[in-house]
C-alpha cells in the first residue's frame, strides 16, 4: 500500500495556507500545471517524491471563520482563481477545514493577538499545556488519517522579534522554564517543541523563531527530527540573492541599495505594527553584507497599502560606482503575487523534507537553503550556489 | 627586468578605447582604485597578473582625428570625466594617440565606411594587403616598445552579420581566397588573421566574427595562440545572465522577456544601420532559451537616441506565469556608462589572456566566457557559473 | 414616450467593442459603478445625457463567430471580466450578436484583410456598392429598433495610412470615384460616408482616415451630421498629455522622449505589420512638438507580445536639460488593460454626440478634443485645457 | 541708472542658495542659457523683469564655513557643475560670501541646532532681539548696496511644524510674546517678521511657518508688503500636480498613491529627524484630495541615502479602478537634481515678486500659487490651471 503522509499547516487559514490547499487540490484533480513548483523539475525527477493523491491536510489557526469563505476572499482580493476552479475543488477545501483545529498563542504581541478568537489567547496558561494541546491535535491527525508521517509547516503571521538572550542554550535548562507563565520563547517556538515531541519534521516558513535556538535544536537531534527554516524567500530577496552576485563578481560597488514593499494582505496588516515589522526586515536585510563582502547602506521598507491585496510590489533602487568611481543605477519592480508565489514552495518544502525523513535524515537541513531568506546554518546566499545544495543532495540521495 | 606586454586596440580613439587608456594611465599614476576590475578581486590576487606600469598602449583606428579631442568630447557627452584627472593624463593620451596607426576596413558596410578617412576603405585590394599592413604595424609597435607579449583587443563598431555559409572551413582553402577581393571574410577576420600571423592574442570584444570561423580556429591552433570572444558583457545581458537563472530554479515559466535599449555614442549611431543592428541582437538575445531550457518570446530593440550619450539605459519587462498559471511581472532599468562599464573588462581581459599566453595555454579561453555575450566554446550562460571556470582556471595555475 | 437612440460599432467583435457592449448590459443592469466614465462626472450631471436603458446597439464586424466566445476570449486572456458577470450579461450580448451584420473591407491591407471572412474582401467591387450595404443595414438597424437617432463609432483595427494626397477636395470630385475599383478612399471612410448618408452621427475612434478629410468634411457639413475624431486616447499618451506641458511650463527642455509599448491582442497583431503601425506612430507622435513649442526627438515603438494579451504597457523615458544645462531623468510605466480603458470613453462619446446632435449642433465636434489623439481642428493638447473646452461646451448648453 | 534690487537668502551657505548664487553669477556672465527659468519663458517677455545685472546678492546662514567650498562639495557630490564654471564664477562667489551674516534660531528643534555655529542657537534670548538683529543686517545690506528694494526667500531646513493652535490671530496679541522667550514662533516667522518690518517682501520656500499665520499676515497687510509661500514645488509633487489631474478627468478611481523618496543633501539629513519629517510630508500629502474631490490611500516616505547626494530619485504608484472595477497601474521615477530644480524656481520668484511689489502690490501673491507645494490662499493644484492664474498677473500688468 502506498505511503499517506499528512502536511500540517500552522495558519490553515491564512492568504498562502488558502493557496496551499487549493493548489494542492487542483493537483489532485489534474487541474492545473506544475509552474512554480521547485520539485517537479527535471533535475529532481528521479528522487521518488510523494505523489499529490498521498498527501492529507489539517492545520491549527486562531482565527474563526471557514475555509471556503477565506478562499473566496483571497479570489476576490487577489483576483487570481477561477470561479470555476473554486467550484471544482470545493469539497477539498471542505474536507481541508474540517481539519483544521483551534490553534494556541503565547507573547505573540498585540497585532496578533487582535486577529485571535477570544477563547486563544491568554498568557496566563503555562506553555507546556499550550504545547499539550499541539501534540493531542498532532496525534489525532495522524491517527484518524492512517499517516506514515506529518510535516509541520509554520505559515503563521510575524512575530515580534524574540528575546532570544532570555531564552537558556540546553533542553535542559529550557524545559522547566514551560511550565512558568514568563517563559521566554515565542508561539512559534511552542509548536515547534509540539512537533519534535510528536515526531513530525518541521519547516519554519517565517521569520519567527521556531526551532532556530539552541535548546530546540538539541532537542530535535535527540529525537531524529528533521527540521528547516527560516522565512520563505519568495519575491524581491529571491530577486536580489540572484542580482546581487553579479555586482561582486563584476567588482562594482554596491553604494546604497534601497527596497520598498507595498500590498494589502493580512500579513502586511500584521507588519504595520513596528514590533512585527523588524522581525522581517532584518531577515530581508542580512544577505547583501554576506554576497557583496561589505555592507552597503541599505534600506528596506514595508508598507500597507489596502488596495494592493495579495499583490507585492516591490521597487529596488541599487546606486553602485563603477570604473573611475563613476556612480550607475539599477532599479527593478517586482509585482507578484505573493501567496502564489509562497504556496508551491510550501509544497516543495513539504514533499523535500518528508523525502528527507524517509531517507532518516534529521537536524538541520541546510541543503534547503535556496527557499530560505536566512537559512539556517548556511551564510552562502548566492541563489545559484544554494541551488547547487540542493541538486547535489539531491544526486548524493540516486546515487 | 620586469615583463612589457603591449595591448593593441582596434579602434583606437572610440568611446570604449578612450576609456581603457584613459583609465590605465590613472590607474598608472595611482589616480583611481580598483573599482569595476575583475581582475583585482581578491579571488585572483595570487595570479601575479601584470602589473599596470608594464602595459604600453597602440592599436589601429579608421577615423582621422586626435585621442585627446576624442577623450574631452567623451567627457562632455558622459559627463564622468573630471577636468582635473585629464589634466593629468594628458601626457599619457598624447603618447598613446602617438602609436595609433590608420586601421583597415573590409566588406564593412556602409555605417562604418561613412566614418572612415577617406583613403582607408577600398574594397578593391585583396585581404592579403590588408593583413600585411597590420602585421607590420604590430611588429614596429613590439620592436620599437622592446615589448615581451602583445594582445590585440577588437573594440571596433559592430560589423553587418558575415555569410559565415560562405567562408571556407579550413585554412588551406580559406587562404588562397585572401588574395582575391571576393574573399568572404569582414575586417574583424582580417585583423583576427593579423594577430596570429604576428604571434599575438587576440581577443574579441565585439559581435563581429574575428576569429569565431573554424579555418581560422585552425590557424590560431597551429599557431599555439590564445583567442577568446565574443562580445563584452556589460549591462542588460549581465543582468539577464543572473537574473534569468532565477526564474529557472523557481520553475517559474517566462512567457515573454522583452528588452529596449537607448544610448547615443558612436556604437548606437553604427547599430542604428539595420545590417550592424541583427548581428548585435543576435548576441544578447540567445542566452535566453539555454538559460531557461525553452526560448520564451522576446524581443529586444535597440535605439540610437543623441541626448543619451554614453549612457545606455535598457528597460526589461519579464512576463512570467506561477502557481496556477497566475500571471506576474518583473521590470527593471539599467542605467550604465556603457564605456565605463567595458573598459576595465577590457583591462582585465587583456591581463588575463596575457596570464594565460604566459603560462604558454593557446586555443579558445573558454573560462573567460563570464565576459562575453556569447562565450565561444560555452553553452552555460548562468554567470554564477561562468564565473566558476575563471575561479577555477585561477585555481588550477596558482597550484 | 422616451427617447430610443442606437449605438453602431464598426468592429462590433473585437476587444474594445466587446467591453462596450458588455459594460453597457452590466450598467443597465445596476451592475458597475461609473468608474471611468467621463460622462458621468458631476460636472456633466445637468446635460440630460441618455441613460443607458435608452441604448440600442448593433454593429458591421469582417470576422466570422460570436460575441458570446469573444468575450470568454478577451475574459480569459485580459483576465477582467468575472463568470458571474458574464453569466448575467449573456443575454444581453446573445441580443447584440443578433444585430451585428457581416462588415466591409476596401484598401485595407494585408494585415486586416487576412482577418476577414472570405466573403468580404474583395477590392474588385466599387465602393458605392459597398457603401449601399452599409446604408441598408443601418437603415434597418433604425427602423427595426425604432430609434430615434443612431451614433456610428469605428472601432476597427487600424488600417494603412491611406494617400490623403489622391483624395479629390470636394464632395462633387470624389462622388464620381466611388464609382471606380481605383478610388482612393480607405474602408473607413466608406463607413463615414454611408453613416452621413444614413443622417447618423459618426465618431472616429481609430487613426483610421474616415470623414477627416476635405471633401467628406464638406459632405457631412450639408448632410447637418455631427462627427469626431481621431483616435482614441487611452492610455500613454493620455499621460504625455497631462505630463508634457508640466516640462513646457517649467521651460525644461526636453531632450528626448522614448515610448515603447507592449501589448497583445488583435490590434496588437495587425499593428505588427508595419504598414498600419505607421499610421498608429504618427497620431501616437504629434502632440509633443504642439505642447513644449519645438521638437523633441522622439522615438515610438508598439511591438506584439502575445503573453500580454489586452494588457498594454508602456515605458516612457524623458531625457530632460535642467537649470545650467543639467541633464535630467523621468520614467513611467503605464499597465492598463486597453479595452476596459477604451469602452467606457466609447459610451462618453456616443452619449456626448448624442446629445450634441439632438441640440442639433453638427460638423467637426472639436469640444470633444480631450477624448483623442489627433483630435480634428484642435491643436491644442494639454489635456486640463482640452477638457476645459467639454466642459465649456457642457455649461453653454445648460444655460 | 537702472534699478538696483537684493535678493536676501535665508540659509545662504546650502545647497539650493550655492546654486542660486552660481547660476545668477552665470546668467550674468551669459555663461548658461534659460533653461529651467520659468520668468524667462516667452509669455512673460512684456514684463519688464529684473535683469541679472542688476541683482544683488546676500544672506544668512547657521553655520560657519565658507561658499566656495560649498560649492565646492555640491559640485563634488552632485557631479553637475563643471570646474570650469566655477572657475570662472569664483569673485561672484568670494563677493555674495562677504555678503552673508550669521544667522538666527529660535525653536528650531535638535536636527537644525546641531549643524549651527555655538553661538547662534540660544532660545534664551527673546525673538525681538533676534529679529532686531536681522531688521538690522537687512538695513546694512540695503544701504551699502544702495539697493532700491530687497526680496527675503527663505531656503533653510524644514523646521518642525509649528504649533500654530498657540500662536495668537491677531498682531496686537502676538507682538507681546516676543519680548518672552517662550514665544510660540519658530525662526523661520522671526524672519518673516524682519523682512516686513524692514520693508522687503518676502518668500517662503520651504515647508516652515514663515508669515502663514494670521497675525504675521495682518502685520504684511498694515506695512504693504508682497509675500508668497509655501514650499517650492520642485519634483515629485510638481508631477503630481500634473498626473493627478489627468485621473480626475477620466474618472479614474485612485485607490492608492504611494510615493518613496531617497536622497542624500542636508535637506535629506535634517529631515531624518522625525518632527522634521512630518511638516514636508504634509505638504506633499495634502493636494491629491483637492485635485481628486476624495482622499485615496497615500503613503509618502523620504529616507536620507547618502551615496544619493542632491539627485533625488522618487518612485510613486499610482493604484487605480478603471470601468468595470478593472485595477491598473501607473508607476513612475523622477531622478533630478534638487537645488537644480529649485535654484531656477527661487530666481523666479525673486523676479517676479520685485515686479509686483514695483507695482505696488501687496499682500498674498496668490498668483505664484503653480510655485508652490501648499500655495496660501490657493486650494486649486491642478498645475495647468495654477499656471493660467500666472499668465493671467501677467497679462493684467501688461494691458
């Protein structure tokens, strides 16, 4: 019989997790092409991924509300699926929502909380009940599916920055610190405990913490969990760990490099707030220091403009000196839409990472880098050289 | 004593020549740092590549005039050079126009033939006067400079596209046709021919044919002579060249890459001509489909615009489809200094085939490939890449 | 009993039309708001213009099919209109199917003739046997609908700049040649002049020569017919029309003004044939010399991008001199569906001309100069000054 | 003998005065041409303006240092005006500097104080000393000069916006305050006062309070003196003021406006101060809603990158619904040289104020308003209409 494995969304009903299920349902169906998705290409036909059909969804959200409208809501603000499509893979979305689960929260800062359903939030309950709720959700879905495996995938909006000094460097010291309502670590962190408890793997596809301390990651090596992370790189950091290099390799000077991001979707809501905000632009931040071998003044920004939707656009504006020291200038936009542009990586992540752990791979893995605006332990940051990662772990799993 | 290798210019007093000299003498006198040059990247600071005073300067030039006039009317429609740094450098322009000989022309198209002097084009005398005259030119430009090594650097307006069908392809039977005025072969080629039968690299920097035929492949190969090629890489296809990969490794399909230039220097006046405008488009539109593994449509134009000068400003519209077939678009513009931005890889050119010539490796460079438009002998085009085999090359001679 | 009048689109299934006749269903039904109506801009409130109940319409179209599909066409390339939308209108656009009979073609060039039904070419019948068609099917149109009055707008692609120089003067010289296989009328002029025959108002929307010349002008004078034109003006160079004068009153002097535009429907595909593109650059071209008070150099380029579909994007590059000759830089990219750009200006100008015939105004309707590139006996064209001119003839006819 | 008129510059060291300074000293040596100088444009050659000759030039300004090495340092950063020029121009230069006083600060906030000399700031001493001190610089200049009028414009940095609630509206209460060092005035209003008092008129080009406010205007009223304001309309809002209008006509819903505005002078510096950043972007903010009759979405940044220096580059997206609810984008860059746009703007003005207040006019000068980013006494900012009131003064004078 064949392998059934289960992708567990944290955020199911958020703008990419919308896209996720019903991308993965038009898969299903034969409804649409494999454009966008990194691990349909030739390179990686031979790795025996898991076919869309053994793939079961479910997930934990905090907000009330219902998958279909959600979706339905993503359609008219994005302007993207097809009324037709959406008729379609209804009972998918149907099947999907039914799956999905109260979600929990913990020091997860005011713009979050707002969104929350009043009975989730609540600081006051030590995270380790918080944790146990996670880890039942968890065991109820892989039992009542009949699944091999879960992977995790967190989806969720942007925390504000952790302490992360606060937090204590073995499991050890950091275990009993979840049973105080002051624990340090963040929501993300908490699921990603639940998970590693669980035996699920884990993809971090946000900015936030999750499992990228080291308590957690020693706690992920001692259960042989793989695990991944952190922020999806999906649109105009995509566009500048490929352009980037090319200002190094041509020894022009990179003087000032300057970003700014309009749209309107609920992430952009939730980046409004200040303390939300940082947490992203530092991961956007870092690579170009990293490529370029000095750090250029640079300048991110990222505003909410409500009639944008799911559309993020993007201006760049790269001030370089050339020879003689004469000043030139590039600028691009990027105008994409940005759940569809993170969903088929979700996919990707998803069938990687439970290739990955079928093969008994666990920790960190680090050949995932290419999908990630600050991989974990990889300061390699050429988009290309990343990929080389992946197609040689990749070579090294057919061999 | 130290090593003195000459580099020849073809087209000597032209936008790109001016910079080249210009920028070496301030390079010389320590006027300028290394921004802009490959070849003082760290990666290759153990090459013991040539050092800037051990470069003397000559080359051939069809258009009357004087270098020093040519330099201050560059200055004035760029606008880049200081008044004070050709006060300098005047000394040095002065000595460098001193060895600039009259060029020669051949099957070169009414464009260029407009610009020559007027005893210089004459269709009427066979090739084999040509060569001879530039054969002995370079010989007077070693011996009278005592110089150890000599790379000639083809820099001249691009050519109308040459029948290659009709050129011979072995030298035996291509030789006897450079008696004859019927010979098919264009200027570049006679030069290329020149430089070999004068011991001398060659390097093509142009779209023009020069050495890119297989007889005379044949005769650089007999000759134990370095040649690489063609045409520089600059701006919009060094952005192609790392951009496009990008849309490859996300699978994201480009539906059309369309790509417009304007500039108004002297190459843009020769390109506005319909024959010399195919052969350059021909170059910067094939990377495209290696790069992607299908061939998108796309369309590039190029316009000769007066105010714009040196200053060559491309406008690309990316139109790709993602997840589900959602259409999306990436633009960017590029505004370069088209002279500053080729002159240093000129220098560097020249510095590295002299390298190679030195350490006695003869036939097409192809690591020099991250250089050129379209690299002879190298199908990768993913600058990433390209760049790879230059690492490499530098690696494998300092070992 | 109120008042019925007919809307007659020449190219009654092409893209523009499309919208047209699907906007008005949806307008009829309380299905839109105004957005992009000029006419419904407060200050034309009082004019007592049709409402859109009033409205009938038919059109001559040279292709074969049905409305019905052309629309799922233009909906699934321009990706604008909604399946719900579609599905409510349908009747309403199975209704105007009805009435749109088969059209003409005379001189039209390779390009549209290739898009024709094999019935309808044929420049071997004179033109008056064409344009008696034309009169017979309008005159029906009149009589079945009992309308009061009928407005012919054209709509067609556009056709090769005819020879204005062959074209007798005056009415009484060019009748005899409608006679003869060789007179040198274009199709739309046919169309112009079987509109003023049929007592019907007539507006231009196309480059297209139509009634713009001498003797046709003559002939709708002592007719008393109302007409406009030329060429629509949507999208580019709407915007050169409200930016050029901020250059010209500042006394900035532009040095260069470069368009490139991308687009990929139908007009898109016949303008890729050089002969009609040349008519479309010349009307796209003039108002730049009109606005800043001497000429610029210019360059326009409309190049066919198929993934584009009816998505037009322009990038205009103005090169500008400044205080102390400083040279200077403004870019612009314009994406607008052309369609959706174009139908709600065709409503404008079929409620204005209707309601200027029924003050029984006729002849050249210059007040309308705001709605065209090239408008006729206007050279004006800044556009605040155009539209003070409508709106000048708005508050005469209130009073 | 000829009139002779001063034109007194408030921050007459920075970047706009250097070049207002070396480009008068230009126009008097008929070094440069018109261009960018809207006085000189043809529809106001009747006007009898000021010739350069006859201008006299003067100052104040905060820090210490000398003009030609600000000049200098312009030149260097911005790479506009050649060492030619200011070669030549350099006695007009030593003159205007021996021409320049210290200058005063009341409640400038820290961005400003910080770049003062330390004996200028001190907002212990009362206002009325301070403007005693200017009334008597101004009178020193006026009568070494033996100049026949003097003309105030005040370039100094954004201050922080006022808090007018607490400034009294009429003369006879505020006059008291300024004997109290807790004087609600900013510097820019002491000014103000000082010009008045001294008989000069006066121009306001930044976005400060200068004489908008009532009492200050009643004091201009009571002495008959000319005065206009506020905030030179240079770049992006002048194109504003241009675009916006064009969406109007065509009712054209703008959902969003964003602009984002990078550049590197001392303006940019001081308005990376927060406080100081609030009072320009309310300037720039505040004509959308008037010119579109509602407020969309609209977000403006300014961030101070060095490697920019004076060349402002600003990216605006324009967001909109056209018919059919149908979303498009217009997105421009403007890339100019800010004292070079301004410089022209403040000779302008200079001219065209001395000529009314030769005619004896006084109070708002209303028909500056196309000048202008916020105009007193003018909510119309459509710029061709702005323009009209202009040519319509003009006009008026000459009959």
């Amino acid at each position: 019989m064949s392998r059934r494995v289960g992708l567990w969304l944290i955020g199911a009903r958020g703008g990419v997790a919308s896209v996720v299920i019903s991308g993965l349902a038009a898969l299903q169906r034969g409804l649409t092409d494999n454009c966008g998705l990194v691990s349909c290409l030739l390179t990686f036909s031979g790795l025996e991924l898991l076919d869309w059909p053994d793939v079961a969804i479910g997930g934990h959200e905090i907000r009330p509300g219902c998958l279909v409208d959600e979706v339905r809501q993503f359609q008219r603000s994005s302007r993207t699926l097809s009324d037709q499509l959406l008729e379609q893979i209804e009972p998918e979305l149907r099947q999907a929502d039914a799956a999905i689960r109260p979600g929990i929260l913990f020091r997860a800062g005011d713009a979050i909380t707002r969104l929350a359903a009043p009975d989730i939030a609540g600081d006051d309950r030590p995270p380790v009940e918080k944790i146990a709720q996670v880890v039942s959700d968890l065991r109820e879905f892989r039992e009542s599916g009949q699944l091999d495996h879960v992977v995790m995938i967190n989806l969720a909006s942007t925390e504000p920055e952790a302490d992360v000094g606060a937090i204590p460097d073995t499991w050890a010291e950091l275990e009993p610190t979840l049973h105080q309502t002051d624990c340090p670590l963040p929501t993300s962190s908490l699921y990603a405990i639940a998970a590693i408890q669980s035996g699920c793997s884990l993809v971090n596809f946000t900015p936030s913490l999750a499992s990228d301390c080291a308590a957690i990651r020693e706690l992920a090596k001692a259960n042989t969990i793989a695990h991944a992370g952190r922020d999806g790189k999906t649109g105009e950091t995509l566009i500048k760990s490929a352009l980037a290099p090319a200002f190094a390799m041509r020894n022009l000077q990179v003087m000032s490099w300057v970003g700014h991001n309009i749209f309107g979707n609920m992430d952009a809501q939730v980046l409004d707030d200040p303390e939300n905000k940082q947490a992203k632009v530092a991961t956007k931040d870092g690579l170009l220091g990293e490529i370029l071998g000095y750090d250029p003044q640079s300048h991110i920004s990222i505003e909410y403009i409500r009639s944008m939707g799911d559309w993020k656009t993007a201006w760049d504006h790269i001030h370089f000196r050339g020879f003689l020291g004469t000043p030139m200038v590039m600028q691009f936009t990027w105008q994409g839409c940005d759940s569809m542009l993170a969903a088929p990586l979700v996919l990707d992540l998803f069938r990687l990472t439970e290739r990955a752990a079928r093969a008994g791979q666990s920790g960190v893995l680090d050949w995932l880098a290419c999908f990630f605006k600050s991989p974990m332990d990889v300061s390699e940051n050429n988009l290309t050289h990343q990929f080389s990662l992946l197609q040689q772990w990749a070579g090294d799993l057919q061999r």
